[in-house]
C-alpha cells in the first residue's frame, strides 16, 4: 500500500508543494493530497512511479509493507 506519510516527508524535505508535485507529475493537486491523507489508497502503479520520480525516490520508498 502506498505511505502518504512518505510521500508527504520526501516532498517537504525537497521543499516542494503539492502544486510543485502535481506539476511535476501532471497529476492533480487534490489526488496528491488525497494520497498523502491516506483517503486516497490504491492508485495505479504508473502513478506511483511517476510521483517516485518526480520525487527523486525509489518506488519502494513510498510503499508501506
């Protein structure tokens, strides 16, 4: 399952926003802050690794066991 918690870390200690995130990833700025709340649980793979990416992380860092 993917850690908003995670998400949310990585993108503060790059400074970034969540506008910066969905900019960076075309994904919406609602949807990246519905990841980070954990109201949002299950997306799709690609979006996963598309928000990795424009984190600079690797997959499995965003990924809870």
């Amino acid at each position: 399952m993917l850690n908003g918690i995670k998400i949310r870390e990585i993108r503060t200690t790059k400074g970034y926003t969540t506008r910066d995130v969905a900019r960076f990833t075309n994904i919406s700025k609602s949807y990246i802050e519905e990841l980070e709340r954990g109201t949002k649980q299950n997306p799709s793979f690609n979006k996963v690794v598309t928000i990795a990416r424009a984190l600079g992380a690797k997959v499995d860092e965003l990924i809870s066991e």
